[in-house]
RNA sequence: GCGCGCUUAGCUCAGUGGUAGAGCAUUGUCUUGACGUGACAAGGGUCGGGGGUUCGAUUCCCUUAGCGCGCACCA
C-alpha cells in the first residue's frame, strides 16, 4: 500500500506511483526547451566544451507512407541510447532527424488511395494535381512521425530537420548525378529491366521479391526437341533453341544450324545455339528462348547477337508478333495458346505443381515482366579516375570501379559492421551486383536533372531553368464536339470545355506565371479567361497565334471538307483555294512563338492557342519531318505541353528549348547521399569549418558519422548505397560503424502485418506502459542482428521496472541525504567505499557493452543492478543500519545517494523519461536536466 | 545450388574451456522505514544428436538433424 502520509524531505511527486502518462510530456516539453539536442545550444551554454569530440548519427529517415511501427521505435530506442550516453560523455553529439519520401512506396499508397475513393488514376488527375495529392498525404505522415518520434523521447536536433525531397536534398542530388554522369557512370541505355506493368515503371533488383508459386508446367514439339515452360504465352517469338554445347544427346546438332519448326502460328525458322546457359540436367535440356523477356535469355542473346523482338507490351498485352492472340492479355492468353498447340498436336505432356519463383514488386506486390527499355543506368563495374580517396587502398587519383570502392570501404577496416557476419553478406551482395537502374517513371521524387534540347536531342546536364513555357490548346468548343472546321470562324466552349480550361488553371497555378499569351480567337480567349480567373496573370491577345485558316472549308464537317478538298487539307505545302496551307501555319506560327520568346523569356508564360497551331509549332520546334509530325497523337482539348527555356543554350545547336526528362530518380539514389546532403553537401560543405559551431559547418564537424544504426533488412538497399555515393563524391566512408539490429516480430517469431492482425503500435504501448517500458522491452534481449519476439507482457514488465526506480528514489530521498554526494569519500565507511565502487565497476561494465553495441547487455546490467543488488540488497540491509543512527548512518545515508545518483545516470539512455522525472526531484543537482549530466565514468 | 545464422529451464533469450544464468511464467510464504507494478524462497535444463581435440567442452573442431534467413537459378 501506499503511505500517504507525508515523509520529511519527501517531494511532493513521490506521494503517488510513477505515472508516465502524466510526467511524459511534461519531461519532453523540459528538454525540447532546452535546446540540448542541438549540439550548438550545449557548447553555447557550456555544457559540451567547443573544442569536444564530436559523435554524430543521421536518423535512417522513415518513409512518409504511414505510420512508424514497432521496427521504427526500436531504431529509435538504440539510436537515442548511443546518443544520450555519448552527450552524457561530453561530446559534441547530434543526431539529425529527417523522414524519406520514398518515391514508389509513397505513390503507390496514393494512387491505391485514390483508385478506391474516387475511382480515379494518376492520369486522370494529371501530374501537377497528382504530385499536390501526394505531396498532402507525405505531409499528413509527416506529422504523424514526428510526433511519434518525439513522444518516444529521441533526442533529435529538430532545428535540423531534413526531407529527403526538399531543396537542399535535391541540390546534392542534381550535383552527384551530374558527376557521376561526367565520370563516365550514369549512362543512359537500352537494357533489360524489371518492368511492373501495374505501376507502369521499372523497378530495381533489389527491390523484386522472389514468390514461390506452382503452376502446371507444359513440354512441347518444337521440331526434333521437346520444350518445357511454365509460360507459352510468352513463346511466339522463340526462334533460338539453346543446349548445352558438351550435351551428347545433342551433339549432332552444330551452333549455327538452322532448322524448319512447326510452331504456334505456322512454320518458322529456328537456330540452334551452344551456350553453358543450359542445364543439361533441366527438362530436356534443351530451350528456347525469349530474349526481350527474360535477364538470363538477354544474356545469351547478347552473347551471341541474336535478334531481340518485343512480344509483350508495357501493359502485358501481346505485341502483334503473337497473330490472333496479339491485343490479348498475357494472363488471359495462355490457355488459349495451350489450346492451340494442343490441337495442333504439339503438346506432348504436362506436370503438374511445378514449383517455382516469380518475381514481385515488394512495394506492390505486382508480377514483374522484364523488358528492354531506355533507362538509366549506375555502371557499377566501369573504371574511373577517383580525384580524391581517403579509403584505405585506393589511392587518390587512382583508377577504380565503384564495386572496388564498396567492397574496400568495409574490408579495409574503414567501415565496421556489427555483428560481423554481416559483413560477408554485404561482399557476397556485391558480387553479385549488376548495373543500377535509377529511373523510375513514376511523378513522385526527384526528376532525373537532364533535359532534351528540343530541335537536336542533345542532353543538358542539370541545367538551370530559366523559364517554364506552357503551350495550351483551348478547352472543347461546341464545333469540335460536331467534328467542324472552325479555322478563323469561331464557336463557344462547351461546359466540358469550360470545365477542361479551369483543370488547367489548377495545374498551372503553382507554377508562378508571369503572363498569359493567347490568339485573338473567341474560343482561346474564353479559355485564356477562365485561365487568368485562377492563376491572376495578365493576358495579351496576338492574332499571329490563331488557328489555320481552313478558308472554304471551315464550317464544314470533317467528312464533308475531306470529300471536297481531299488531301489537301492533309498536305504540307499544297492548297487548293484559300486554305492555309500547313506549311505557311508553321511559318506564322514560329515566327510568333520566337518574337513573343525574345520579348517574355525571362519569365513563366503560358500560351493558348489551336491544335493544328500547336502541332505545327511543335514540328517546328522539335526539328521533324511532316511525315515524323503527322504520326504523333493529335493534339486534344486542353492538352498542355511544357517546354523549358534554359538559361546557357544547347551546346551543340544553341538552342534554349528543352524538354526535361519526365522519369524520376529511384529513391535510393536520394537516400544514398543522406548522410552528407543532410550536413550541407554541397553548398556549405567547401566552407565547412571545423571546431567552428552553427549548421553551415556541421559538413567538417560531423563528417563522417559515427554509426549507422538500421535494420539488417535494408543493408543493400541503403547502406551499401551510402558507402557508394560517399566513396564517388567524397572519396570518404559515410560512418564508420554499421550497427543493424534485428526485426522486431510478434511474440511466435511471424511479421507483425496488418492482415495478421497482430501489430503492435508504438503509440498504444507508450500510452498503456510509458516510453521508458516500449524502449526497454526493445533492447533488453535484443542481441545484435537478432530478431525480437515482443509481447505486450514484456512491455508490461518493464513498466514495472520503472515504477522500481522511482521507489528506489523515494526512499533514498526518504532517507535523506540531503543532495550531496560527500567529496572526497575518504570519510565513508569502509564497506560503503566498496559498494561505490562496486557502482563504479558497474558504469565500467555498461559503458564498455554501449561502445560495443552491446545495449541488450547493458540494459539486462543496470536493470540487474538496480534491482537485485541495489533495492533487494544493499536498501534492504541498510534499513537496519540508518535506523541505527549515528556515523555508519550517516556514511550509508551518502553511499546510497551516491549510488542513486549513479544508476540514474546509467539508467538515462535507456530510461530517459523516468529518470529525468526522478532527477527533477532531487534536491540539489549538478545540472538542470539529467539529459546533459556527466556520465559517472570519472566521478 | 551457394552462403549465413539458430537449436541452453514451460516461454523469450544471455553466457563461459572447468560439471549452467536472467526475465517472464509456475508454486509456497510474507503488510519488515520505498515499491503487491513488492519481498523472500522453491521447483524446473545431463546446454538438438553423434564423433573428435583436451586432464576437462554447453563453450573449440568435424559430422548429422530440425528450424530460420539471404543470394542465385528456375527453359
């Protein structure tokens, strides 16, 4: 029961039980007052000396997809542990929160958003209004992380917050594309990719998980051989039939050969090839192959240059290569095709239960089809100069490949990774490591900074835009609903049109237009009009920017035109009466479009003018053939096409028009660069001065960090990405030690998910047990690189520990020590002498398992000690002696304060709110908050 | 197929070349200057199996089984 009568010297607080939920915030409200997370704040208030070490750690940013679970909170428990206790130390500490936009992850929750409330896709909304959406939804997770974070007491330096799509980020990501690209490594190429048809975007290897599936697996005749497949729907192209070039049962067939085959759709040609591909002991040992589909059928392809053919479109719709199954659907084909080869006497068996992978996207978990694709590509195997190394055994100005660059960094000895088995995980990555795919064509993250000079395609590396021209067609007007020329006559928008013209104004209004230009025409400026209502930019009217005049013809129907004019209102320079001819538009057109340039340029303009005008400008523009121009998709409503004016013209053609590349950047290539663009890479990093305080110099005094603390799971993804961005722009490591802890997993060892049913949430453990509880039960058992088993009755327990320590307290303080440890201790008892030390020995113990890593250990220490040595023996047996009064009482009296005192200190990393909350009662302290106490090493 | 882990008390896990520890759980006792979110005490394991090195192995080596993970392959 608990006494309520009042002790003497007893505060106030310690009347009740411990109450986390009430003391918590009033705890997190103290620190963050103080300003001590930032490392600047303690030097300016003398707690850290100038001159100090420093210790630094970048917080791995959380995904603005959701909410943090339990994975995160760990992270943050042993991250806030190491920087705690190294603050306590005296040094120089920060630790530098941020959250990661996650590009794929991020949109596809949106887009699946957005297809469930509103039906609707990414399309539908258009990339500016898409990106706001998704833009809001990051911004909501945000909050919510932060304000997770915070509750879980983490001792972040918020002043420097960082995103991993936000300006500064975005200028080291530009600065290191565009060095890797001077270097010879970002190349842009056709090569095999992962494709989700369902995203509509490439994926990288990493990033494809691996699910087992069973399916019926088929053989058929092709010509002499047998062939087995799981996926004949893919085959129509296969006209390679690859063995193994020491299989006897194949010897008589020659590399080269070529041989008649009955096959799918009639008779084809195929030709034998020997590659060590084949496995002789697979099927019949004999395939064919589907090189535009496959990574493995590329590879032999690319061997022997054979033919590659598309069979399947982005979408997994077959190509019309497939004849009367082309336009099918891939999944919907395959029976029919088997039912086809079946009938044709082909289908020699089938097995059924074949077991075997299929690769996923793990962020949406849609089958991959490999494709062959325009995509950009890291070259991890490619030589380069390196102008400046410090990583041992790769000299400065030596040639290396980025592959020797990671693998040095580790197995130099520059970087440490713990636990240490990780470290042959990490090699066996890179050996196994292929050309990164960084462009995504998703909207949400970092556009690839390269622009297309638009009349001769030359690139230009991140440029600097001048302006942004936006070229409008107006909205649908009530002729072009009844498919009539209009030309230079006119007609009224229709209500879609109307609607259509306001669409446009919401995507441009963010884009700071400084005018909008339209032709004099009723239907362009009732467009332009609805345009201005949004946007409030002034609008001129030039008649150079109508329509084609279609003479004769306009007013009539597309139909009745055709039948009287025929081609010629096709044709490029032929007229037939006072039709315009698509020549002379261009001419006017292009005239215009460069004098209204030369005049506005400098500023963001958006132009509304007509299809055929638009069409014939682009042509111009773009630098093509009548014939290349007339191909393209018309030109509808509303369209809207963005062109950049670029302040240093095209090298090769002095052009200043340029389109930029409308891919984005896989998020890796961001997050790779974390550690140093979050310290002021590049702009403050030259002028960076060390010993020097203040954020513009945090690249020299934090540089590299001190640990990387993250989950094993995402040591490719991101910490070998970090050590190879680091080793190409700063010829340095990012940290030096890598410290992965394990998954944290519901009390039977399975992944806590949402269709489990089994997550257990930060925030409901923080509420029912205290942080203190949530960050313990994270931590005590929870061994290096080994997953945790977490139970609410862990958690529990832990609350009940730190219920323990405020006891503890209260009755020290009861005791009444007065607040002061006595120095020197040379007139305490003997046996108390030893029992301060053998505190001492305990802070020994503790701090050499932190500098370890070894928290699990640390934690089950003090927590040992607290309990079972310091409240069951030696409070139990100094009951008797302080109720005995005299010397020995009064040596006791400061023995047990001192020991208080000590466990307090080593408790704070772990247990930062309850023991803070003690600290606040203490009667004299050396310092304001136990945050910034000196840790007991040297008391 | 290649590689990496794990197997210790009912559960979750530490640990050490000298015949084993913690937390939780279980059982019993206890209102003693804080704490029943407590104290004291008890029960419970021949440290997966086999072999080797050693005076001695749970700890080192080999082998085997089960479980888990990573990578690659999968026509």
């Amino acid at each position: 029961m608990w006494r309520m009568e009042k002790a003497p010297n007893i505060p106030e607080p310690f009347l009740k039980p411990y109450n986390s939920k009430e003391s918590e915030p009033r705890i997190l409200e103290l620190w963050e007052k103080s300003g001590f997370a930032n490392p600047d704040v303690c030097i300016e208030k003398g707690v850290t000396a100038a001159d100090a070490e420093s210790y630094s750690i970048v917080l791995p940013p959380p995904n603005v997809t959701g909410t943090l679970h339990m994975g995160h909170a760990a992270m943050l428990a042993i991250q806030d542990i190491l920087i705690r206790y190294n603050r306590m130390r005296g040094k120089k500490t920060l630790w530098l929160p941020g959250t990661d936009h996650a590009a794929i992850a991020t949109q596809s929750v949106v887009e699946k958003d957005l297809l469930k409330t509103e039906k609707k896709t990414r399309h539908d909304l258009g990339r500016d209004e898409f990106l706001k959406r998704v833009e809001a939804f990051a911004q909501a997770s945000h909050d919510t992380i932060v304000g997770q974070v915070r509750a879980m007491g983490a001792s972040v330096d918020w002043s420097r917050e960082a995103y991993t799509l936000d300006e500064a980020r975005n200028l080291a990501v530009r600065t290191a594309f565009k060095s890797m690209y001077d270097a010879g490594l970002i190349y842009r190429g056709n090569r095999i990719v992962n494709w989700d048809p369902k995203m509509q975007t490439t994926v990288s290897d990493d990033e494809i998980e691996y699910v087992e599936q069973k399916d019926p697996f088929y053989y058929f005749k092709y010509g002499p051989f047998t062939i087995g497949t799981v996926r004949p729907e893919t085959k129509f192209g296969d006209k390679y039939i690859v063995m193994h070039p020491d299989d006897a049962r194949y010897k008589e067939y020659k590399h080269g050969q070529k041989l008649e085959v009955e096959w799918i759709n009639g008779k084809i040609t195929a030709t034998i090839v020997k590659d060590e591909a084949a496995d002789m002991s697979f099927g019949s040992g004999v395939m064919t192959i589907t090189p535009a589909h496959s990574g493995i059928d590329f590879d032999i392809a690319q061997r022997h240059k054979l033919d590659v053919e598309q069979i399947i479109n982005e979408r997994g719709i077959l190509l019309p290569i497939a004849g009367e199954f082309a336009g099918q659907h891939i999944k919907k084909a395959r029976p029919m095709v088997l039912e086809k080869l079946r009938q044709k006497g082909l289908l020699v068996k089938v097995e059924g239960g074949y077991v075997h992978n299929v690769a996923t996207n793990s962020r949406g978990g849609e089958t991959i089809e490999p494709q062959i694709k325009l995509q950009w590509f890291v070259d991890v195997n490619k030589k380069f100069a390196i102008p400046h190394s410090e990583i041992p055994g790769i000299a400065s100005g030596s040639e290396t490949t980025l592959k020797e660059l990671m693998r040095r960094a580790v197995d130099s000895g520059a970087i440490k990774i713990a636990p240490d088995r990780f470290e042959k995980v990490y090699y066996n990555w890179i050996d196994n490591l292929r050309d990164w795919c960084i462009s995504r064509q998703i909207w949400y993250g970092h556009r690839i900074p390269v622009w297309y000079c638009l009349n001769c395609k030359h690139e230009a590396m991140d440029a600097e835009v001048k302006s942004k021209w936006f070229i409008v067609r107006h909205g649908e007007t009530e002729k072009n609903l009844k498919l009539i020329y209009q030309g230079h006559s006119d007609s009224p928008l229709t209500a879609q049109g109307r609607i259509q013209a306001a669409a446009v104004a919401e995507r441009l209004k963010n884009h700071d237009i400084g005018l909008i230009i339209s032709s004099d025409l009723g239907r362009c400026k009732e467009t332009a009009g609805i345009i201005a209502g949004t946007i409030d930019a002034e609008i001129v009217y030039d008649q150079e920017l109508r329509e084609r005049n279609f003479g004769d013809a306009e007013g009539m129907s597309f139909d009745e035109a055709k039948e009287k004019f025929g081609s010629y209102l096709d044709a490029y320079d032929e007229t037939k009466g006072n039709i315009e001819t698509s020549k002379r538009l261009e001419e006017r057109i292009s005239k215009a479009f460069h004098k209204l340039k030369a005049t506005h340029g400098h500023k963001n303009v958006v132009i509304v003018t007509h299809g055929s005008a638009i069409r014939l400008l682009l042509k111009h523009l773009q630098n093509i053939s009548y014939e290349e121009a007339r191909v393209k998709p018309k030109v509808s409503n509303s369209e809207v096409f963005s062109l950049d004016i670029l302040k240093s013209p095209c090298e090769k053609c002095g052009g200043d028009l340029f389109e930029q590349d409308s891919d984005t950047l896989d998020t890796w290539f961001s997050s790779g660069l974390w550690t140093f663009s979050t310290l002021g890479w590049p702009y403050s990093a030259q002028s960076a001065t060390k010993g020097k305080p203040g954020p513009e110099n945090d690249f020299a005094n934090y540089h590299p960090t001190d640990v990387l603390e993250t989950g094993y799971d995402i040591l490719f993804f991101w910490v070998a990405r970090m050590i190879l961005m680091t080793g190409f722009c700063l010829g340095t490591v990012p940290f030096r030690n890598v410290y992965l802890h394990g998954l944290v997993r519901d009390a039977q060892g399975r992944k806590m998910s949402k269709s489990l049913g089994n997550v257990i949430d930060p925030l409901t453990m923080i509420e029912k047990y205290g942080a203190d509880a949530a960050r313990l039960s994270l931590i005590v058992g929870a061994s290096p690189g080994n997953d945790v088993k977490l139970s609410e009755d862990r958690v529990r327990g832990y609350k009940h520990f730190a219920n323990k320590v405020w006891n503890i307290s209260r009755f020290v303080l009861e005791a009444g020590a007065g607040g002061e440890i006595r120095h020197p201790m040379s007139n305490l008892e003997k046996i108390d002498k030893k029992l301060i030390d053998e505190a001492h020995a305990i802070v020994k113990t503790v701090s050499e398992n932190i500098d370890s890593f070894r928290l699990d250990l640390a934690a089950d220490t003090i927590y040992h000690f607290v309990w079972h040595r310091f409240a069951d023996e030696i409070i139990e047996e100094s009951k008797a002696l302080l109720k005995a009064g005299g010397e020995a009482a009064e040596s006791r009296r400061h023995t047990l304060y001192s020991i208080l005192h000590t466990c307090l200190k080593l408790l704070h990393p772990f247990m930062p709110f309850v023991t803070e909350a003690v600290w606040q009662e203490l009667p004299k302290k050396e310092s304001e908050l136990l945050m910034v106490a000196k840790w007991p090493i040297d008391v």
